[in-house]
C-alpha cells in the first residue's frame, strides 16, 4: 500500500514537470483515486520541499515552480535526499526498488530511467570514519510513518545508559554531521529530537495524529540547534592566527561574540549550558587556544593536559595508569559536530 502511494506521487510529480498546469480532477482520473487523496499527495510533496504550486479557478490546478523546476539533468544533493526519504531512492540492498514502485504505478519508462540514474549515482553514506550510524535501518519504519501520520512505539537509549520507552508522533527526519536525528513529540508534549543511532526499537501503531499545520521542520530545528548548548556561563577564549580560521568556522550562537585584534588573534566569548563540553576541544588545540575564564575550566585543562603529558613521557615514574580525564558522555562528539557544515 505504501509502496503504491510514493508511486502515485512520483507519477503526479512526472506528470507536473511534463505540463503547465494539471487539474486535480485529472490527476484523480489518472490515478485512479479520489480528489481529497489528491490533495493529501500534494501536501505531502510540498512539505519535504517539491515546489508545487496551486492555480484556483475552474481552469486551475497544480504546476512546478518554474524558477525550480525538477530538471533530471541538474538534480542536487538536497533535491536527491528529499526523494530519498520519501522512498522513490533505496539502498541497492533492498529487495524493492524505485522502478518496481514506478512500474506498478504504470509510469512512463523514461522517468524510470531517471530514477535508475538517480539511484546508480547517488550514494547516502550514513557512516563517518570516527564513529558508526547505526540509525539509517529505521528510516524506512519511520519514513511510512511520518507519511501516514502514524503513531509509533520508540525504545531508546538516554544519555545515563538507561532505556526508555514511549508512544512518539514522528514529525520529521533530519541528516546533521554524519547522523540522522528523529523529531517527534510525545502524546502530551512537545517535539524534540532523538538520535536514531540511540533508538533500539521503532515499532508502527494503529494509532494516527493530526500533523500540525503550523510545524516546520526547518525553522524548529534552526532553533533547536540555536539553543543547543546555551547557557549562563561564560567562556572566554584567546585564540592565535594559527588557529583562528578554524575556530571562526565552528557554529557560533546568537550570544556568541568574537573580538579581532591587531595582531590577528581572536578573542571569542561563548555563554554555554556547561563548559566541561570544551576541555577536548580546547585541548586539542594545545597553545593556540587557550581559556582566558573561568578560572575552573583552566584548571580542568591544564589537568587534562598534565595526564596526557603523563602518558607519553617516557621518564614517567611506574605507577597506576593516569585517570580518565574526559568527561563520560557525549562532549567529544558536542564539540566535533560544532562544526559548521561547510567547514
């Protein structure tokens, strides 16, 4: 059934980039379903970002935008991740394909062909060469049910390496840093986000949920990642020229400030949640980025760096091996995927 309607949609697509404007009662027609069905493919499309437009009137109906048409010859990277949430690009692996959804839904040849193109030369990597996305075989689970509204049973790992468990309303899907991140929201609040590298279970309900319609995935994770880290404490840092184009490439908040001197140093000043998040990072900078305050994350790297000196220094005295100085949760990852995504 599933299947059936990203075919569908692929079709109305199809058939919106060969004509300027398609009616509803057409499209119905073609596809052998009602209007309203219609109309709920239409929304859908447009929300993971197709650029379709409506004509009202008695010869009104539905278009591409013609500043962004779907051109197969010049289809980028974002264009290619939409169509493959929305399940018309599956891992070679899969026993199902794009071009047996396309046939089907008696889908012209041609658009089957860009398809197999589509799927021969794009390739999602959902791993980084630091650590392994475990979460990418939940997509097509979840990827059903943000379609249809589904209500899902999660199990997921927190933070304090105990399960959880709960009934979830998927809202959307989000690739960041080499991850894909789940945002949903419990029965009696609102969204968040869960790592799906974390989740252990994902399990489809015969519940369904009104999708909000005043929710964007977009500007909901825009500022969830805004507020990700802020906080009262801050932080300053004295960075030298030898570091300062990396450190200005790391995502700054809104709070952040950043102060050039003549010499071609920064001074950069960060209000975060906690500072025990920067001890590797600033660590790994070794001289070139030093903390100016708080007097105690000084303390805590200079501590650090001691142990760390420890370990290599061959004089070293025999003796118990060095305690762990990183913190016991994700601070290495915070500071890697602080990154900003065009560094």
């Amino acid at each position: 059934m599933v299947d059936a309607v990203r075919a569908r949609q692929l079709g109305i697509v199809h058939m919106l980039r060969s004509r300027s404007n398609v009616p509803a009662r057409e499209l119905a027609d073609r596809f052998g379903v009602t209007e309203r069905t219609i109309y709920r493919d239409i929304t859908t499309l447009t929300a993971y970002g197709i650029p379709i437009q409506a004509s009202p009137g008695k010869v009104g109906g539905y278009r591409l935008a013609p500043d962004t048409a779907l051109d197969p010859l010049t289809v980028d990277s974002d264009h290619a991740l939409r169509l493959y949430v929305l399940g018309f690009l599956d891992p070679p692996n899969t026993d199902s394909t794009a071009g047996d959804r396309a046939r089907a839904a008696g889908i012209s040849e041609t658009v089957q062909e860009v398809m197999r193109r589509l799927a021969q030369r794009i390739h999602f990597d959902t791993a980084d060469w630091y650590w392994r996305d475990e979460g990418s075989g939940h997509l097509p689970v979840l990827r059903t049910a943000m379609l249809t509204a589904t209500a899902l049973e999660a199990t997921w790992r927190t933070k304090n390496g105990n399960q959880e468990t709960a009934l979830l309303k998927p809202y959307g899907v989000v690739w960041k840093a080499g991850e894909w991140h789940m945002v949903a929201a419990r029965a009696t609040a609102g969204p968040t986000r869960f790592r799906l590298n974390l989740v252990d279970r994902l399990q489809p309900t015969d519940l369904t949920f009104t999708y909000p319609e005043d929710f964007s995935i977009r500007d909901w994770w825009a500022a969830a990642m805004e507020d990700y880290g802020k906080g009262e404490e801050r932080v300053e840092l004295h960075v030298t020229p030898a570091a300062r184009d990396e450190m200005l490439r790391l995502s700054l908040k809104s709070t952040s400030q950043v102060h050039e001197h003549g010499d071609g140093s920064l001074t950069i000043v960060l209000f975060v949640d906690r500072w025990e998040w920067l001890i590797p990072l600033v660590s790994s900078y070794g001289s070139d980025v030093t903390v100016t305050e708080p007097a105690p994350l000084r303390t805590a790297i200079a501590d650090q760096l001691r142990r760390a000196l420890a370990v290599y220094d061959t004089a070293a005295l025999p003796g118990p091996a060095p305690p762990d100085g990183l913190p016991h949760d994700d601070s290495r990852l915070r500071s890697t995927h602080g990154r900003h995504p065009g560094a």
